[in-house]
C-alpha cells in the first residue's frame, strides 16, 4: 500500500479519501491458477487505460506495477491451501480531498496492490448445477454517462441490480439489459449465448471487455468455433440453445435458466468444449477446482 508491504490488519485509507469520499478510484483484478497469475499484462494495460480515461496518475509505471503485484502473490503463496487461488487486485484512488485549498497529509494517489482467496465454495454449486440468470429492472449505465470500458470502483449500478434480483430469486445472478433493451453485462461478467453453434456475444460499445471474455473470442477463433459480436436480443436469448458467463474468477460457466426458463444440458455441448480449451490452456481444471469446495448449499451470487 502506497509502497509499504503491510499486513491487510495494519492497512488503512483516510476517510477523506477520494474513493471513499467520491468512489473516485479505479481497480483491475485478476486470477491465479497454481499461485501464477493469468493474463496480468492484460490486466495492467487495462487499468492504464482506465487511469487514462479518468485522469490518475498513480505514480508508477506498468512495469512496476506488474513487478509489485507479482512480489505480492509470491510473498502469499504459502498461505494457499493445495486446491485454492486467488483473486489479485489493484485499486487506485485519486488520493485525499484539499479541504480550505489545505494540503492533505498526503499528496498524490492511494495505490492498493492485494491478493485474496478465491469464494470457491460459494460458486461452486454454479459448476455443478449451472448459473440461474434473472434480468434486472434496472438498465446498465449508458456509454454517454460513462464509459462501460473504464473498470471504476463506482459499482452502485451493477450492486442494486444484483441485490433486486437477490431478494426476487436468491442466488440467482443479476444480469442487465443496455439502454437500447437488449443483453448487456452480467453483474461483474460477460454474456454468451451459443444457437446453431455459433457463439454470440455483445459487443463493447456497451460493456467492459473482460480480459476472460477475449480468451474466449480467442479460443473459438483459434478452433474453429464460429463467434459474433453483436447485439442480443431478449427474444435471442430466450432461443438460445446455451448460455454461459465468462469472468476472471469464474473463466467460462453454464447458465441453466434465465428468468426461470431452463436451458438444455449444464453445461452444453460447446459451452463444455470451451470450458475443456480454457482448462489446456491455463492448465488446470478449474471446473474440478470448484466442485472440490461444493457441498450441500445453493450457489451465493451476491457480492
């Protein structure tokens, strides 16, 4: 934390800060498998391009900030148990508010750099059973207010969403719709439909890429596997042969119902195909992973 190695129980943000104050910070978050972190370079590059977008400095560049996440993970390493991951985060604040034009105790960017076990038995139920999907009231932010492809701490939008769809149907996922009604974002993933084997997802005019979402795109075009990206319709769907969520924490996961309508096998036919090339390439089985940690209980998709 701002260049301190500090145990989570002695990190502190003051209250005057601007992510507390404003929710004027941004974060990127990415996954290990094996304790080796996926896809970071990917991960940074998009936290620079939001820092970008918003105007921070955070007072290092990507290298050191890739070289500072990878000392981390690798400091906590040893607390992971044989079948456990993390998630590993960068969160950067534009700093302490100037009250009365006062300096703040400290000038320039919080920069927040942690790692934290993966909720692999809390999602583990989706794997075994498939993600119950139901469509929020509420529509996801407009590209014109801000744009989806900045990954900001603002996340108000997507929580209500999720916890009006909690109350309705606990343990169902909130998934909301763009300005123009049709599929946009899951809450905190990307959105695939699969009919007469193509897969289809929205594009990003109205959605953060997700840096999983372009493995996917990757892996259908790599084998054959014919993909789109374009709008989905409510009506599409319904229709749809499979659905699946795509996410750092979640790779690929079947969805087996979307406002109470089922869908076929969890998971489906090319949504199992997938989920196969995303385990050769990261190399592991992540499915097993999860179904390690499963129990009794239903699946929690609350944040």
């Amino acid at each position: 934390m701002n260049g301190e190695i500090l145990p989570e129980s002695q990190a502190s943000i003051s209250f005057r800060d601007t992510g507390f104050v404003y929710g004027d910070a941004v974060f990127d978050t990415a996954r290990t498998f094996g304790g080796r972190i996926f896809r970071l370079k990917e991960h940074v590059d998009r936290l620079y391009d939001t820092l970008a977008y918003v105007r921070i400095d955070p007072g290092l560049d990507k290298e050191e900030m890739i070289q500072t996440t990878e000392r981390i993970v690798e400091m906590n390493r040893h607390l992971l148990g044989p079948d456990d991951d993390y998630w590993v985060s960068q969160r950067i604040s534009r700093g302490e508010i100037v009250v009365d034009r006062e300096e703040p105790a400290r000038i320039g960017a919080t920069v927040l750099i942690e790692c934290t076990p993966l909720p692999l038995k809390a999602r583990a139920p989706m794997y075994r059973d498939g993600i119950d999907a139901v469509i929020s009231s509420l529509r996801r932010t407009p590209p014109s207010a801000l744009s989806p492809n900045a990954k900001v701490n603002n996340y108000m939008n997507m929580m209500l969403a999720q916890r009006e769809v909690g109350s309705l149907a606990p343990g169902s996922w909130a998934v909301l719709l763009d300005e123009n009604g049709d599929i946009c974002e899951g809450a905190g993933c990307n959105v695939f439909t699969v009919k007469g084997g193509v897969v289809t997802t929205p594009p990003t005019e109205y959605i953060l890429a997700g840096i999983t979402r372009g493995v996917v795109l990757e892996l259908c075009r790599e084998n054959g596997i014919p993909v789109e990206e374009r709008a989905v319709s409510l009506h599409q769907a319904w229709i749809a042969d499979e659905v699946f969520f795509s996410s750092s924490a979640l790779c690929i996961c079947p969805v087996r119902s979307l406002n109470g309508q089922a869908y076929g096998a969890v998971p489906g036919p090319l949504t199992g195909r997938l989920m196969g090339l995303f385990k050769d390439m990261v190399g592991t089985d992540f499915v097993a992973q999860y179904l390690k940690h499963a129990g009794d209980t239903d699946a929690n998709a609350s944040f």
